[in-house]
C-alpha cells in the first residue's frame, strides 16, 4: 500500500482557505436575502497579482483535493483525522514550533499506514469469505438442479439447448456468444450486448471454460458454474471479486478452422 498522508502538511494549508469558504457559504445561507444580494454583488472573479501567485495558488488548490478525497478514504475505513488536527500541524509548523520532530512525523505516518493496511486487508478477508460462502451456496443450489453434471474437477453445467455438431478440442480456436455474471446475478460481460460473438483459443482462457466449452457440440448452449479454482482464484478485478464463483452462459457458434497456407502452382 502507499504510503498515507505523506503530502499532509503542505497540502493542508489549503484547508485554511477553504475552511474560511465554508464559514462564508454557511453565513450566507444564513443571511436575509438583502444581505445575501450585498454578499453576491460584492463577488468577484478571483484576480493575482502575479503569474506566480495565481501558479501558487492552483498548487494547493491541487493539493487540498488530493488531501480532501484522502480524509475521506480515512474516514470510510474508520479513521477520524480531522482537518483541525491537520490545520494545527501545517500551522504550528509554519511557526516553528512543531510538536513533533522529523523523525516522530515519519513514525507517525508509517504507523498510519500500518493500521491502513490492517484494515485494508481485513476487510478484504472478511469479503473474500462471504464471496467464498456465497459461491459454495449457490454451487449446492445448483448441483440439485435437474440436467445438472458435476465433473472430476468440480466444473458444474447444464445443457440449455442441446445440438449434434462436432466438439472442439482444447488446440482448438472457437466462436461463441457468451454472458457472464455473479452468483447474485450481476452481469460483468456479454457478447450479446456488444452484438460481437468473441474468438478465442481454448487453450488461453480460464480452466473453466477451456475444460466446459471441450464438452459442447457446435451450435449447442450450455449453462456453466464455474468455482473460483477453476476461474480467477484469488485475483480481484473492479468487476469479479477475489474467489468468485462464476456463472456463464455459452453459446458455441463454430470451431474457427486455420487458414491453410498456399501452396504453390505445380510447374508443368
């Protein structure tokens, strides 16, 4: 994890501008509509008095929304870091009278991203057991179901629309439409909706459809479950969390055929 807070104290002065626009807004809000009318006429485009000082100013308007959005990544994980601690901090620095030295900064930041990082991964274990859990539910769900095969690897499917074509093999490159979701029934990809049938070789996609689509005529669909070992595992992406069962449904539409290369005229 990177660290946290590193850029606080510069980054914070900021913090002071906008604390002094949040008591404006709210006295505003607060006034007669005579007096908000005075406050709106008194504004006014923001004008420096130099390039440098408009530069300047841009810079820790940069910095207080880089230090706002990480307060409150703090605060979702159970932190309370307050802008008046970090307000007192840039301040007392600023006037040279910092309560702590360089070295306890640092410490206290690196102790920082030490509970960030417990949290972090706590939170990803206890997510990764109920993702477990849930798939081993639906999975049992699913086996019960009429039509349903489970194989030697603990692939389980069932035969939506049965056909009599050839079967391809796991060399093989194919053709199909496909849709894939969660065991809550989130969509997280689909052929259909790109109106684009996808073309692959079996061989380099994951274990689970190499081993299922190997079991399908052409022109057939079948409905695969697929479990986490036999999909991404512990790896996690935006759309399918660590340790997901997974569930697809398969259209095989043709094994794509390599193109033979050309053969040169016989020479009479």
């Amino acid at each position: 994890m990177k660290p946290v807070l590193k850029m606080s104290v510069l980054a914070a002065t900021i913090l002071l501008a906008v604390g002094c626009q949040d008591e404006k807004a709210a006295e505003t809000k607060s006034a007669e509509p005579a007096k908000v009318e005075q406050v709106a006429a008194e504004a006014a485009p923001a004008t420096f008095a130099t390039e440098d000082e408009k530069a300047a100013y841009a810079i820790g308007a940069s910095l207080a929304q880089y230090l706002s959005a990480n307060l409150e990544q703090q605060k979702e994980l159970g932190l309370n870091l307050d802008r008046e601690s970090v307000l007192a901090g840039v301040s007392d620095v600023f006037s040279d009278k910092s309560r702590l030295t360089p070295e306890e900064t640092q410490q206290a930041l690196q102790d920082l991203d030490k509970r960030v990082s417990d949290i972090v991964e706590a939170k990803a274990q206890a997510e990764a057991e109920k993702t477990v859990k849930a798939g081993e539910e639906y999975r049992a769900d699913f086996e019960k179901l009429d039509g349903v095969t489970k194989t030697e690897s603990g692939l389980l499917y069932q035969v939506e629309t049965a056909a009599e074509g050839d079967k391809p093999a796991a060399t093989d490159t194919v053709k199909v439409h496909y849709k894939g979701m969660l065991t809550d029934g989130t969509e997280f990809d689909s052929s259909y909706k790109r109106n684009q049938p996808a073309t692959f070789p079996l061989n380099q996609v994951i274990p689970g459809w190499t081993e299922g689509v190997q079991l399908m005529p052409v022109g057939s669909k079948f409905k695969f479950v697929i479990p986490p070992e036999l999909a991404y595992g512990a790896q996690a992406n935006p759309t399918i969390p660590a340790n997901s069962t997974l569930v697809f449904e398969v259209e095989l539409l043709e094994i794509v055929k390599a193109e033979k290369p050309a053969t040169d005229a016989k020479t009479q």
